[in-house]
C-alpha cells in the first residue's frame, strides 16, 4: 500500500479529509437534523465517487460516517448509539454510501473503457486513412511498422510478408528471437501468441489464407480486440497491396508484348514499302525493253530516295531497341551552342532544301559540355521533320540560350501547325497524328526517341503549336559551363 502513497495521492487523501470536516462544520453550525446531514454526507460521497475512485470514496465514507454519529446521533457528541433509530440511521447512512460507492465506481470505469474505445476507434480510422495514402506496394509495406507504431504509440511493430518471406521491422534493429518467433506463426502456432522480449504476435489472415504475421511491443499498449481488429485491417490493405502489384506486373508484361509485337508490325510494314519500290525499279531497269534515259535517271532516283528512307527505318528501330534496352550512354564533350546548330543544319541540307534557316541565341555562352552526338540525332529529327511538314521557301528558326539552370534549344517553324488532340500524344511510340498518316511517310519513332535521348540526358522536350502559326518544339539539358569531373563524364 505504500507504494500507492504518491504525492498526489497523499494531496487527494488531505483534500478530502478538509471537505468532509468542511461539510461536517457547516451542518453542525446551522443545526441540521440527522436526515439532511446523511443527504449531504451522500452527496459528498457520491461526486467523490465519480471524480477519484472507490478507495478515496470509501474513505471519506469513513469519515462522513464518524462525523454522522458523533455529531447528528443520539448521545450527541460521542461515538456511543443508543436506541434501535441511531443505529437504523447510521447503517442505512454506511449501506448507501457502499452501494454508491459501488456503482459509481462501475459507472466511471465504463466511462473510462468507452473513452478508450473511442480512442482505439479513432487510431483505427486515422491508420485506415494513413495506409490509404501510399499507391505503390513497396513503399506501404515498408511504411507499415512505422505507421502502426506511430499510431498506437509503440515501442516497436515487425510486419511478416509471407508473399515476399520478408520481415520489416521498425525501429530496424530487431533481436533474432523476435523475428524466429514471427516466422513461426506461418509454420501453424496459434493465431496470437506471446514471443520473447515482451513481444506478442498475431497471424494476418483474409479468409483461410495467411498473409503475414504482425508483432508489437511492448505487449500491454494494445489490447487483444484492438490488436485483432488492426490485424484484420493490416491483412485486407496487404493482400489488397500484392494483388495490386502482381497486377500492375501482368499489366506492364502484357504491355511490353503489345509494344513489341507493334514495333515488329510496324518496322515490317515500313521496311517493305521501300523494298517494294527498290524492287519494282531495279525490275524495270534490267527489263529488256528500251528505256529513255530520263526514265532511267527517274528510276534511279527512286532507289536512290526509297534507299535513304530504308537506311533512316532501320537507324530509327536500333535507336529505339537501344532505348528500350535502357543502353543509351550520356558523353558530356565541349560543345559550341552555335557551332552545334549550324553543323546540324549543314547534314540535314540535303532534307531542307529549299527552306530558309535562321540560327539565333545568347552569344555570351560560348562552350558547353553535352553530349553532341545524342543531341545532334534530337536537333536532325527535329530539321527534318519540320521541313517535312512545311512547304519549300518556308522559314526554320533555331534558337539556344540559358533557362534556369538548363541550356535550352528551339525549333521553330511556320507550317501548318499540330493538332491540338495530337499534342499530348506525339511523344508516343509510333504515333503519327492525323496529318502524318496522309501527308508524310514515317514509323512515328522519331519523336520517341528524341524524348528518350533526352530523358537519359537529364533534360526534356515539349511541343506547342497554334492552329496555321507553325510548330515549336523547345528542348533542354543541364547547362554544364565547367568541365566535369570524371563521373559526370559517364
């Protein structure tokens, strides 16, 4: 009993004992008689009761009771009873204060337990709502500890995945017992178990099926039907999780094969349709039949054309079998801005003839490290398919500057435009848009590749465009003014 004597339990015990001689002095000096004194010895008792706990109640239950007798009984002034209505009066006085005592003290512990369970309730709901917060499975499962720890104030939470067979554990040192003790609740012990170290164990189960296996310390911070209820929880939101994944797996894989089962669609079909035109022309020029020679000089230009086109197809698939392949190397080498964009302008002349090219940009940059190769396939597939899509005697704007902490790069031009339904999409694998599959020949890779290059680069790409006011692709990639150190020339 000692041990219970804290200072605020010796305050308590002081407190009460000066309420009751308090109510005890106001009753004897305004002379009630013995039934309003029980009434208000009662009441003491019973708001006593409710606030403090039985055993201080009783207590002043003690003192009420003497004070009752002495003061309000027959012989006044002494503890001694006489007559059968003293002691009628003071037993009823001690029963009451019992039974009060009794069931006040009931009253305040269901008070106390519903509280608890509103408050399990909420911790329930706000770990619902955490857990609802992460999409990707990995990262749930290994917030889970962390999360339940942290909502129901534990020292530490070991989450088993049976899919994975994988403990995660938070905090992450997790004694050796603990964790053979975790991995034996998928080996058939019973669902809730008690392990080492003061751990408690429970199976995660959804139907028959076991999908884990959670344990918490200290054991007494989560009751048994909390612990249940967060289990089941736990259980649905990890099953939910793996199939999710195993999914989101099965989607990508099938997405992989519909992807290159429509790369080697279209690559087939595009390689034919030059070979076709090769082979009817060289056909025709080793026919016998006499042939003029402009006829043979049309025919000759013709392989010659459906030849380049040939080439440029099978470039475009190994560009994009190396990016598929996620094999594109970045080579950062000294660069000049403008000396780049006119040498990129020089090979493409022969695709902008007849177009006018204006090269424009910030002077004061005059070396850049970048890789110029992997930039030079992005600037020629951006010349080339702006002369393909604007008239002869049209006008190509190139511009370079700083943005940021970017070097950025435009081609602009004054065709006929994008359509806006196609903007978000030209990025896409073998996407053409409306007006490539009528008015140009092409794979739609090109502008996937450019995106792709300059992902692996570090930069990016956007288009823009205005119905008859032209096209604007920008692009970018860090602006690197300083020769880098030996990693950043990976």
């Amino acid at each position: 009993m000692s041990a219970r004597l804290t200072p605020r339990t010796i305050f308590r015990l002081l407190g009460a004992t000066v309420a009751a001689a308090a109510v005890t002095y106001v009753l004897e000096a305004t002379h009630s008689n013995p039934a309003t004194a029980g009434i208000v010895y009662l009441a003491l008792v019973v708001y006593l009761a409710t606030q403090t706990g039985l055993w201080l109640s009783l207590f002043v239950a003690a003192i009420c009771a003497g004070g009752f007798d002495y003061y309000f009984l027959p012989p006044y002034l002494t503890f001694w009873l006489t007559g059968p209505q003293a002691w009628i009066d003071l037993f009823a006085f001690v029963a009451s204060s019992v039974v009060v005592n009794r069931v006040a003290e009931l009253a305040r512990k269901q008070t106390i337990h519903a509280k608890e369970r509103q408050r399990d309730l909420e911790r329930l709901y706000s770990l619902s709502q955490e857990m609802m917060l992460y999409s990707d499975a990995e990262e749930l499962i290994r917030a889970f500890p962390m999360v339940i720890a942290r909502t129901f104030d534990l020292n530490a939470v070991v989450l088993l995945v049976e899919d994975r067979d994988r403990v995660y554990s938070f905090p992450g040192d997790l004694p050796p017992s603990v964790e053979a003790g975790v991995r034996g609740l998928s080996r058939g012990e019973p669902p809730m178990v008690e392990l080492t170290l003061g751990y408690n164990a429970v199976s995660l189960m959804v139907g028959q099926l076991q999908v884990g296996a959670l344990a918490w310390h200290p054991g007494a911070g989560l009751q048994r039907e909390v612990a249940t209820a967060v289990a089941a929880q736990v259980a649905v939101v990890l099953a939910r999780a793996l199939t999710m994944e195993a999914s989101a797996r099965m989607e990508a894989s099938r997405e992989a094969d519909r992807l290159r089962a429509a790369l080697v669609d279209s690559v087939t079909h595009e390689l034919r349709t030059p070979l076709t035109a090769i082979r009817a022309a060289s056909t025709t020029l080793l026919s016998p039949g006499s042939l003029d020679e402009d006829s043979r000089q049309d025919l000759v230009r013709v392989i010659d054309e459906e030849a380049s086109r040939l080439d440029r197809l099978i470039g475009e698939s190994v560009q994009m079998a190396e990016v598929d392949a996620q094999v594109v190397r970045v080579r950062l080498a000294p660069q000049p801005p403008r000396e780049f964009l006119e040498e990129a302008v020089e090979e493409s002349r022969k695709a902008l003839a007849g177009r006018a090219v204006e090269i424009d940009g910030d002077d004061s940059i005059e070396v850049v490290w970048f890789d110029g190769q992997l930039l030079g396939r992005v600037l020629r597939h951006l010349l080339e398919n702006a002369a393909s899509y604007t008239p002869a005697g049209s006008r190509i704007r190139l511009w370079y500057g700083r943005r940021g902490g970017s070097l950025e790069f435009r081609v602009e031009d004054d065709g006929p435009g994008i359509d806006a339904a196609d903007l978000p999409l030209i990025f896409g694998k073998f996407y053409r848009g409306r007006r490539g599959t009528v008015s140009r020949k092409g794979s739609g890779m090109g502008l996937a590749i450019t995106k792709e290059i300059l992902t692996a680069h570090g930069g990016g790409i956007e288009a823009t465009s205005e119905p008859g006011g032209g096209a604007r692709f920008r692009f970018w990639v860090p602006l690197v003014e300083k020769e880098p150190g030996a990693a950043g020339q990976e």
